[in-house]
C-alpha cells in the first residue's frame, strides 16, 4: 500500500524561466523596494515639515508662555498710533466697572503718584479763600482752616540747553603799574583754564551724557537729536556728537570698562551669551552678513552685579576663549558648542531653559489631540518638574539647596536621562531634536548639581 505522502498530489506548479527573465523579476522587486523606501522617506519628510507649520503657525497666532516677538509690521503700526492704543485702553478700563448699591468701583488704577520717590522735587502750589470768600454764609463770621487736601499732579518740564559761559579774569598790580614810570614792571596773571573734557570742543560732560542716553537708554539716533537742538538754533551735527561718543569712550569708559573686566575675572559663577547684531557699514563684510554681540554677566551669588558687552564680527569659540583668558570657575551658557573648550579650569553649566523649550516646541508641533499623553509631553512634564523644585528652592542658603537638589532633583535628573534613553524619533522631527539636545547636552545640563550657587538655567544672561 502507497504512503499517505506519495498519493498526496502537490498543488505547487513548477516553471522554468529563463535567467534573463529571472534577473528581470529580481530587478522589478528590487525597484518596487527601492520605492517603497522613497515612499516611507517621503512621508517622514511631509510629516517633519507638518511638524514645523504648525509649530509657526502656534508662534504667530497661539498662546505661549515664552515672549515672542511682534512682526515687522506691527512694530510699525504701534509706532504711529501709540498714543490711540493706549487710550483705547484706558477707555476699556472705564467701562470695566463693577456696580455695587446704585454706585460705581472703579477698579484701582496701578499707576498712580501716590507713591513718588522720595527724593523727588516737589513744587508746592497752596489754594485759599480770600476776602468774601472766607465769610460765613450762616453767620457773617470769618471761617479758619481746619484741615487740607492734598492732590499729586504730574509736571514734566523740557529738557533745557544752557550755553554755560566761563569768564575768566585777568589781574594785574596797581602799584606796579603805578611806578611804571620808575621802571618796575607789571606782573599780569590770569586766571588758569579749566581742561575740556574733549580738548578743542566746547563740549560738557552733561552734554554727552545726555547725548548718549538718548541713543543708547532711549534709542534715539542722532539725527533726531541733531534736528531737536537745531530747532532751538543750535547748529550741532551728528558728526560732531559722534566724535564726543567716541572720544568720551575711549577716555573716560574703556579704562572703566578693563577694571571691570578684571573684576568680573576674579568671580566664581559667571553667565554668557551671544546674539546677532547687523552692522550696516563694516569694512570687508557685507551689510547683510551677521555679526555678534556677546554678554558677560556675574551670576545671582553677589550684591555687586556686573554686565559687559562685547562686541565681535563673529561666532568663533576663540572670542569667549580670550575674554576668559585666566578665569576659573562656573560658566552658564547655551548648548552652543563653542564654549564647550575653554579649558579645564571652566566648567560649563547648561540651560534647562533651552532643553525645556525643545520639548515645549515639540508639543506644539503635534496634531490637535496628540499631545496627551506623547513622549514630548512627557520630557516636558520631567523639565516642568526640575524647574518647580528649583523653585522650591529659591529661598533656601547655598548648602541647603546643594544638599536638597541632589535629593530632589537628582532622581527625576536620572530617571529622566533613562527614559530618553528608552524612546526613540525622526531625527529631524521636533522630538528627535529635543532629545538630541538633551542627550548631547546632558554632561553640562547636570552640572548645577554641583555647587548651590549655580542656576538651573542661563536666562539671567
């Protein structure tokens, strides 16, 4: 009897092909691969630039807790109709009342000038009754004061420009001059000169101050200056208050600016940071290039804050690396890698501002009624819980937030780093970025653990 195997009949029909057609199928499949690969990139590619509109499109239009910038062309409108904006405002102000018992509370206005310096000028101007006015109505009698009223109003008087003149006397002997006759001759003295604060300019020190606030305080350039004082005919170019600029600076504020520089040294935490700046007219650069403005900064661990700018044409590591020549300490900074090889005696401490941001920017790019519950949520809760037990911590002496950070934060810092470390993302993806940052910044943004004078983030620079 046959085998139940060998009675089976098989339903598989055996072909032969040539290897010309064999090859030809091997290379139908292997395009067919080739394009599903194109098609899943292409999809990762929509999605990544999904991702990035509706990122700018919650930066222009939605609610964010980071200040965002205003467009070009409401800068614009707000600089000519300032004046109307406000006073919109105030107008909605009247009209949110609350009536109370056939009365209206106006709610308490927050500027007001019941609390003035106390340093303040004060003109004091008194209102009394005279003559008739005093007579009793009732009895004929003459009323007398009983108390006062006092209302604050506000006077702003025009800054003034005063032409100062300096006489200076000469003197001379009378006797002498008496007895010229006898041959004596008469001593002649003047009086010496006081130095110009710019030698052959009849410049004053209060003048340059003023001209220098207004442009750097107030941002006033000097041709708009040079038209106000041209109007109270004065002929004074901003060419010449260019020259006091420059001249004053160079004289009087660098030497302040090298001692504060040397100071500033001598610190054990300090900040930086680095913005771009458009120089129009720059020799051997374009006015569109960039160039940089750089900060230095002490930390909150002294009373005695100092500031510096510095300005550079660019973005080399080399110009925080020669600012800092012979500083030893803390650094904060951005992830900018630029400050990572400054040498040994720097240590570089992160911003938990920046990676946070990555995270918020992450959630924000995610469709409506994604968000819940997504790993970019997640990385923000972690760096949402860092910055409340800093908080937490604010009031608290140096050693007791040293010793609290690595109770508190320290474990959600680790757990953290493990959970990163479990999920993946598109590298190009709003994620993918975060958690690069994070990963590739996770040695300097865990330095704050260190020293309870350091900030969990840079924004004071």
């Amino acid at each position: 009897m046959k085998s139940t195997n060998e009675m089976q009949t098989s339903n598989a029909e055996m072909v032969t092909i040539s290897r010309a057609e064999y090859e030809k199928l091997l290379g139908q499949e292997q395009q067919l691969l080739t394009q599903n690969e194109r098609l899943a990139t292409m999809e990762q590619q929509i999605e990544v630039l999904m991702e990035a509109l509706r990122l700018a499109r919650h930066k222009q239009f939605g609610a964010s807790s980071e200040k965002s910038e205003d467009t070009l062309m409401e800068q614009l409108s707000f600089l000519f109709n300032e004046a109307e904006v406000f006073s919109a405002a105030e107008k909605e102000a009247e009209e949110n009342v609350t009536v109370v018992a056939a009365h209206k509370r106006h709610k308490k206005h927050e500027y007001t000038l019941d609390n003035i310096p106390e340093d303040m000028p004060k003109e004091r101007v008194e209102h009394r009754l005279e003559g008739e006015d005093l007579v009793c109505p009732q009895c004929g009698e003459t009323m007398t004061e009983i108390g006062t009223e006092v209302i604050n109003k506000l006077k702003i008087i025009p800054a003034q420009t005063i032409v100062e003149q300096h006489v200076y006397y000469t003197y001379a002997c009378k006797s002498c001059s008496e007895s010229a006759d006898e041959g004596c001759e008469t001593p002649v003295v003047k009086t010496p000169r006081e130095k110009n604060i710019i030698p052959g300019s009849f410049a004053t020190p209060e003048a340059i101050a003023h001209i220098m606030t207004q442009k750097f305080v107030m941002g006033s350039p000097l041709y708009r200056q040079e038209q106000e004082i041209n109007r109270k005919g004065i002929k004074l170019s901003r060419q010449t208050m260019s020259n006091w600029i420059l001249k004053a600076t160079e004289d009087y504020l660098t030497p302040v600016y090298e001692q504060l520089h040397k100071e500033l040294l001598t610190r054990d935490v300090l900040h930086a940071d680095e913005t771009t700046l458009q120089v129009l007219h720059e020799p051997g650069k374009k006015p569109q290039s960039d160039s940089y403005m750089w900060l230095y900064r002490t930390s909150g661990d002294t009373g005695k804050p100092i500031v510096l700018y510095e300005y550079q044409p660019g973005r080399g590591a080399k110009h925080p690396k020669e600012f800092l020549a012979g500083y030893k300490g803390y650094l904060h900074t951005d992830g900018y890698a630029g400050y990572h090889d400054l040498g040994k005696d720097i240590t570089v401490v992160g911003c938990w501002a920046h990676a946070r941001r990555k995270f918020d920017e992450a959630v924000k790019s995610l469709p409506k009624g994604k968000a819940k519950g997504s790993s970019a949520s997640q990385g923000l809760a972690y760096c949402n819980l860092l910055f409340e037990i800093e908080q937490g911590l604010s009031e608290e002496t140096v050693q007791k937030r040293y010793e609290q950070r690595l109770k508190q934060a320290k474990p959600v810092l680790d757990a953290m780093f493990a959970w990163a470390n479990s999920r993946t993302a598109a590298p190009k993806s709003a994620l993918g970025k975060a958690f690069t940052y994070l990963k590739e910044q996770w040695p300097y943004l865990t330095n704050y653990l260190k020293d309870g004078r350091l900030e969990i983030s840079n924004n004071r620079a």
